[in-house]
C-alpha cells in the first residue's frame, strides 16, 4: 500500500515538473516573441545633482507594453530569460535604444549620461565588449563616455577576473560602470576590492527606512564613506522625500534618483518634465539647511 502511495506521488511529481517545465518553455517564448513585436519600451528616470539642482541624465528602464496585460515591470518578465541568450536579445536592444534616445536628447543637453542595467549573463559574454563597440559605432554622435552601465553584485558574476578584465575593456573605450543596489549582496566588500567600479549606487531599501531606521541611516553613511575612501562616486536611489535628499546631502551625497524627484516615464515625457522641474530650487534650499 505505502509503495503504490510512492509510487503515485512520484508520478504526480514528475507529471508537475513536467507541467513546469513547458510552461516555463512557453513564457519564455512568449518573452522572446514580445522582443520581436516591438512590445518592449524603456522609460527613464532622471538622475539629479541635488546640490546644483542639476540633471545630470537619464536611467533606462525596461518595460513591456503587453498588448492584454497593460504594463508589465522588468521585475515580472526578466527572471524568465535571465538564463537563456534571450536575455541578450533583450540587453543589445535596451543599449541601442537608449543609445539613439541619448543621441536624440543631445540636442538639449549634451552633458546627459545614459545609465543602462546589464544583466550578468549578458555582460559575461566573450563577445560583449566586441559586441558593444560595434553598437557605439552605430551612434557615432554619442561619445562612448556618456554611457555608463549598472552591474548588479550577484553570485551569477562567478569569475571576477573575467568580469574585471571586461569592465576594463569598457573603460578603455570611456564607458564607465555602477555597481547597482550596492550593499544588498554577501560580497559588496570583496567586489569593491576586485572590480574596477566608478560609482557606488546605494541600494534603495537603505534609503527608504534611513530616516527612521538608524541601522539604516548607519549603513548609508558608510556606504557614502567606503566611495569617499576608494575616491568613487556615490548615488542614493529611492529618494522618495525632499528630507531624504536633505539627510544625503548632509551625509555627503549630492546624487540622487527617486520617486521624490520623478518617476521613470516615457521618453516623450522627459523634456517636458525637465522644462517643468523648476521644483530644483527646493533641493538646492535643503542643501543649505544647518546640520541637526
Ligand atoms: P534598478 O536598476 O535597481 O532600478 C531601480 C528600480 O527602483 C526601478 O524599478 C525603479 O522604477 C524603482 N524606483 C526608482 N525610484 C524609486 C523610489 O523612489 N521608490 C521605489 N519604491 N522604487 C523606485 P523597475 O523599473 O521595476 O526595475 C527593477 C529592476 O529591473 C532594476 O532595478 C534592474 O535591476 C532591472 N532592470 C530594469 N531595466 C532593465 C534592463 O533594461 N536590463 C536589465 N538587465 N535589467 C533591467
Ligand atoms: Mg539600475
Ligand atoms: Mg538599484
Ligand atoms: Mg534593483
């Protein structure tokens, strides 16, 4: 009796996985075919110099217009292709995209840097610095150091030396690089050591609670610190409230993105929102607040 019981269970399991595994089959099908039907968009958040009460560019941010589902968050779609090349597809198409809308935007301000997230799979390529030296060719009004890439601290970046010697690379041609959500990994201290970084990216879940939370307000203080230290730069992401940016400034932190300062939107939103963002003035009044 209790080996038919195991043996049923087990047919039920494979069954599942089998289950499973097809559907994880077609959703990333469905993924790859969203790239070919043009279904993908960037929004862009701005990055803001508080303290000059500045724009000093743009983040891309991937989303899919589904045509049912509406909107659907890079979070919701991107797990699904991180471990197959669709993923590359995918990160060729976001720099070129962003590439041509910087080059667009140039006209405007030619100070604007694009900040393009490069998953791990894609950046660890053996073709990915070829690769993006032939997409720069295709957009020869942009200069290489007006683009800066966001790598994410993940146990999916395995062979630091490899990913050094690509970082280096990209530098060589002026790209410069962030290391995203910094703090957030089990190895921020030993990629801070190893990786070529040019900006530390304080991760938002730091951010948010920092004003309540003094754990939190410690560890972004020190995060602004260690990039002090290793003469990097530093950005606070999640800046939801004028106080938060005031507390960053005072921390020493002049760079920041978040809800508080703008939402990523479409691109044919963004001059407007700049001709309208005279609201700089209010960051720049935080700055001369006296310390508590
Ligand atoms: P990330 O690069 O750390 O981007 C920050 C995320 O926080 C974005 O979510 C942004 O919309 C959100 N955010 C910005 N300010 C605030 C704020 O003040 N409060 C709150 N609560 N959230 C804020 P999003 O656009 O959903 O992107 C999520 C993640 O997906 C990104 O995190 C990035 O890791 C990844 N991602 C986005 N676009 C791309 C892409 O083109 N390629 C790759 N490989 N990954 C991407
Ligand atoms: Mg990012
Ligand atoms: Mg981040
Ligand atoms: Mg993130």
């Amino acid at each position: 009796q209790a080996k038919i019981t195991g043996r049923n269970r087990y047919h039920f399991f494979d069954a599942d996985l089998d289950e499973q595994v097809r559907t994880h089959h077609n959703r990333r099908t469905e993924v790859w075919n969203a790239v070919r039907a043009n279904e993908l968009v960037l929004y862009y958040q701005p990055k803001l110099d508080m303290r000059k009460g500045r724009i000093i560019g743009m983040e891309a941010l991937l989303r899919w217009e589904h045509p049912l589902r509406g909107t659907i968050s890079p979070g919701d779609f991107l797990p699904i292709v991180e471990h197959s090349d669709v993923i590359v597809d995918i990160g060729e198409w976001v720099l070129r995209e962003a590439l041509r809308q910087l080059q667009s935007w140039r006209a405007f301000d030619p100070a604007w840097v694009i900040s393009v997230n490069i998953a791990a799979r894609h950046f660890q390529r053996h073709d990915f610095v070829e690769r993006l030296k032939t997409i720069l060719g295709e957009f020869p009004d942009v200069p290489p150091h007006m683009l800066e890439l966001e790598i994410l601290e993940s146990s999916a970046l395995s062979d630091i030396a490899h990913v050094r010697s690509i970082m280096l690379d990209c530098q060589a041609l002026g790209i410069s690089f962030a290391l995203d959500d910094f703090g957030t990994g089990y190895s921020s201290m030993s990629y801070l050591k190893r990786l070529p970084a040019d900006m530390l990216k304080i991760d938002q879940s730091f951010v948010r609670n920092m004003l309540v939370d003094r754990d939190d307000l410690h560890l972004v203080s020190a995060v602004i610190g260690l990039a002090r230290s290793f003469g990097l730069g530093v950005i606070a992401e999640g800046v939801e409230t004028i106080e938060h940016g005031a507390m960053l400034m005072r921390l020493g932190c002049d760079l920041a993105q978040g809800y508080g300062i703008a939402r990523p939107m479409p691109a044919d939103d963004v001059l407007s929102w700049v001709a309208s963002f005279d609201t700089a003035a209010v960051w720049q009044a935080a700055a001369v607040l006296p310390p508590i």
